[in-house]
C-alpha cells in the first residue's frame, strides 16, 4: 500500500516503475513556486474530498496566504496534481492516493506533520460543535456536508485514537451522531466504543457518548448493549445537573428495558422522564418523551397510547422541521393502522414516512417501512408484493447490522403467512429471494410504486396473475360471506342474507382470518377488493 516507502530508503529497493514514478513526481514538485509545494504537502491531511474553506482553515499559514489559496489550488488543479470535482452543486477537490502518499513524505520532511494534523482535527472538532445544535433541524443540508466531508472526520477521529485524545474524540464523534443513527450504525459504535477506551471526555461530552451508544444499541435492537451506557449516561445527567439531558436519557432507557422484556422498569423510567420533561419547554426532551411513550404502548398493546403519542410527535415534528422524529412518527402512525386493519391509512403514513427515510438516507427506518409496506401489500392481496419488499427489507436490515425490531416480528409473521398462502411456499421464497437482491434505490422505488431504473414494472397482485383467488383459497361460502363482510355487513346481516346463523357467519369469518393470517374485517375487505375489483361475481 505504501507505494514509497520502499523508495526513501535507497534507489536499489524499489522496482523500477517505482523508480520512474518517484522520479516523475519529484520533478513535478520540484517545479512548483514554494507556495504550491507548501500547499500540496499539506493537503496529505484530508483523506476524502475537500473544499476551498477547508483549505483555507487548515493548510494556509504566512508562506500560503489565505488570499492566494484559490489561485494556488488552482494552479495545482491545472498541473494535474489535484483533482477537482462536483459533488452535489459543491465544487471539491481530492488528491490521487499516490500524490497524497508523496505529499505526506513531503509534509514529514518539511516538519509540519503534527502542526498541520493538529490544525485539521482543531478544523473539524470546531465545525462538528458549531453545526451539531442546530442539524437535526436541517438534517438534509448537514448530511449532505457529512457525506462530502466523512472520510476526513473518520481520518480525524483515528488521529485522536492515536493520541489517546479522548476528550476531541469523543467530542466530535457524538456532534457526528447524526450521521451514525442515519448511515452507519455499526461504525458509530465501533468509534465510540475505541474512543472511550481510551479515557474519559468531559463531563458533557461523556454523558452524549453514553447516550448515543445507548441510542445506537436501540436502533440495532440490541438491549444488552443499550442499558449499560444508558445507565451510565442517567447517571451523567444527574451529576451534571441539566434535566433536558436527564429526560432523554430516562426515554431511551425506557425503550431499551421494554426491549430487554421488563415492562416494570420501562414504565418507571417513562413515568421519571414525564415528570422531567413535563416542567420543561424543550424540543429534544418532549420528542424523546413521545417516542418512548409510543413504544411502550406498542410493547403493552395500548394502541390508543401509540395513536395519541405519535399524532402530537408528527405535529411537533412538522412544526420544528425536525424530519427524523416525523419519520420515526409516522413510522409508529403506520403500526397502529396496520395493527386496526386500516390498510389504506397504513399506506399513506408508511410512504410519507419512506420518502423522508429516502431523503435522509435513514437504513434503520427503511427496513421498517419497507417491512410495514409489505405487511400493507399481503393485507391488500399483494402477494408478490409482499414477498419482495419483505426480503429487500431484511437484506437492509442485515446490511445496517440491526436485529428484528420486537413489535415488527409478528405483523411480519402473519404477512409471510398471508403471502405464502396465496402464492404457495415455493414462489413465496422465490420472491422473497428476488427481493433480497434488489439494491435499496430499487427496493424503494419498488414499495412508493415507481418505475425501477431499467424499466420494469412494479409487481402486480398476485390475483392479477391468475394464481390462487379467493375461489381457490376459501370454500364456495367462504367466498360468499367475504364478498359480505368486504360490503360492510355485520355478522348478524350476513347470516340473514345467506339464511345461516350467526354463529355460523362467526366460525366462517374465523376461518378466513385464519386461511389469510389477517386479523380484521378490513383486510379481509381490502384483500377481496384487490382480488376482484367491485368484489361481485363467482370469481373471488
């Protein structure tokens, strides 16, 4: 990898095309103005793209004025020493990793190595604290600035681990947080987990790295290694005196113990985070509050809790522009229509929620939503649909290295069930196969019901196809009293229009629910308008 270090040690150690390069670059160099050259060894520092302003934070000094970076970039730009791009409307730079690697010699044999590294961690520590308040609340644009910058943070960040600077570090991988929660899960909490190895932060600083482990370990579905830094971080909170920081930490440790199966726990900690964020006019506490309160009625089965909670939590998070928390909201809006059988609703939440998902580039949230649509697609006789968007869903779970979240695992179970009913197990697989293979742009595209990049169509229902139809899958009166209960008719009606009993109409509702894994009059009714349009006629 090091393509020169086999090159400062004598010419006879290196092949000759190595030789010939090195000769080749260092002639480059060599005829560059003393500007140039002191502006190209320092670029070595970032390992990603770069900007002008980064530049001039970082590599101008009194022998690179900060006045003359952009005609010296470009100069370097028209010798073909660096490269220049456009990412995003952002007009950025990177060096070739061979001029990068040379450019380093340079910058050790000029003695500004650990000058020019100290600027660039200072640069990016600074940017991190002065963007994080404020990027939840404009999480598109700061994103955006994360994904052009990251390998410049990640290069900071391995910079503080080799200095054991414990305080930077955990500084500025906790104001990236954002950036984990969305993008990378997983990594997040390898970079903490390294950076508090290596001693403590400030007291702050301390309490958001706890947290935000705690907050990562949730969105993985890991409780176990949720609640000890969230009772680290309660801990923190309470030391540092600042009941905004309490509150937030009380509401995610009260998913993590609904998560671990103690609901005792979970309600007490909820209760204490009430009491907390109730006396308090703050955004963050009020909306951490809500989540954890839309969990647990998840986790007990109060549905009404869930409504009530997630309703305010999309008005709050409309109101503040904050899209993370309405995405999340939305996310749980969805669950109670579905769980109530009202599948239309469920759709309409779940796709809003998808869009934002697709906007932030959020991977927990659209393994969620697109589980959710496709336990919307089975319940609306899609089951090929379904089948597909369940599978790309667990190829991007897998891929964020989260685990099934608890609340998900039986609407996903009754949708398999309903799905594999309907297309029989071994085209069920198939599917469920063809959508693991989908990337997540065309697994997206695939549940918003938009035209895949190459062309093709998005699965039509399987009723469409000529497979099983509610004539195949339900006896002849099963049939009759489906096309009924999708009219609307309560059971009493039924009996009388097909002149069977009640109790008759009862056992053949149960029956279908049991042959269709639904749980309620309305997915019937959405699954018979999907078999067969107006639902008339012997063909359902």
């Amino acid at each position: 990898n090091d393509r020169f270090g086999l090159l400062t040690g004598g010419g006879r150690a290196a092949l000759p095309r190595h030789q010939t390069l090195r000769t080749t670059i260092d002639w480059s160099y060599e005829l560059l103005a003393g500007a140039e050259r002191a502006l190209l060894r320092r670029l070595c520092v970032f390992s990603g793209r770069f900007t002008l302003e980064d530049v001039e934070a970082v590599c101008t000094a009194d022998d690179v004025p900060v006045a003359n970076a952009l005609d010296l970039l470009s100069s370097l730009v028209d010798k073909s020493l660096v490269m220049k791009e456009d990412v995003a409307g952002v007009a950025c730079h990177r060096l070739h990793e061979t001029m990068r690697e040379y450019s380093a010699l340079k910058l050790r044999e000029a003695g500004e190595e650990v000058v020019v590294g100290e600027r660039c961690t200072d640069y990016y520590w600074s940017r991190c604290q002065q963007a994080t308040a404020e990027a939840r609340y404009r999480l598109p644009d700061w994103l955006e600035w994360m994904d052009l910058e990251i390998d410049n943070i990640r290069a900071v960040l391995r910079h503080c681990l080799t200095r054991r600077d414990a305080r930077r570090g955990l500084d500025l991988v906790t104001s990236a947080g954002w950036y984990w929660i969305t993008r990378a899960t997983t990594e997040g909490v390898r970079w903490l987990d390294e950076l508090q190895a290596c001693g403590p932060g400030n007291p702050e600083g301390q309490f958001w790295a706890y947290y935000l482990r705690g907050f990562l370990a949730v969105l993985k579905a890991d409780p176990t290694g949720a609640r000890p830094p969230l009772q680290r971080a309660l801990a923190t909170a309470r030391e540092l005196g600042q009941p905004t920081l309490l509150a937030q930490a009380l509401s995610m440790a009260s998913i993590a113990e609904n998560m671990a199966g103690d609901p005792g726990s979970a309600r007490r900690l909820l209760d204490d985070s009430a009491v907390v964020a109730d006396h308090l006019d703050d955004f963050p506490a009020r909306i951490s509050l809500l989540q954890a309160r839309a969990l647990d009625g998840f986790f007990q089965g109060d549905i009404e809790t869930v409504k009530s909670a997630a309703a305010e939590g999309v008005r709050l998070g409309r109101e503040v522009g904050d899209l993370y928390s309405l995405e999340m909201m939305l996310l749980n809006a969805g669950g109670t229509a579905l769980i109530t059988g009202d599948l239309e609703q469920a759709k309409s939440f779940y796709t809003e929620a998808l869009r934002i998902a697709q906007r932030i580039d959020d991977r927990v949230a659209e393994y969620a939503l697109l589980d959710g649509l496709g336990c919307v697609a089975a319940g609306s006789g899609q089951a090929r649909l379904a089948a597909q968007l369940i599978g790309a869903a667990e190829t991007i779970r897998i891929q964020a290295g989260a685990s099934l979240i608890p609340i998900l695992a039986p609407l996903i179970e009754q949708a398999e069930a309903s799905a594999g009913a309907a297309l029989g197990q071994s085209k069920f697989d198939s599917e469920m196969d063809a959508g693991k293979r989908l990337g997540r742009d065309e697994a997206i595209r695939l549940a918003l019901g938009e035209p895949s990049r190459n062309g093709s169509s998005v699965p039509r229902p399987v009723v469409e196809e000529g497979r099983e139809t509610a004539g195949t899958l339900l006896g002849k009166r099963e049939a009759a009293v489906g096309r009924l209960v999708a009219e609307g008719l309560s059971n009493k009606r039924i009996g009388a229009r097909l002149f069977i009993s009640e109790r008759t109409v009862d056992s053949h509702v149960r029956n279908i629910l049991n042959k269709l894994g639904f749980n309620s009059r309305a997915q019937i009714a959405g699954w018979i308008a999907s078999s067969h349009g107006d639902g008339r006629g012997e063909k359902i």
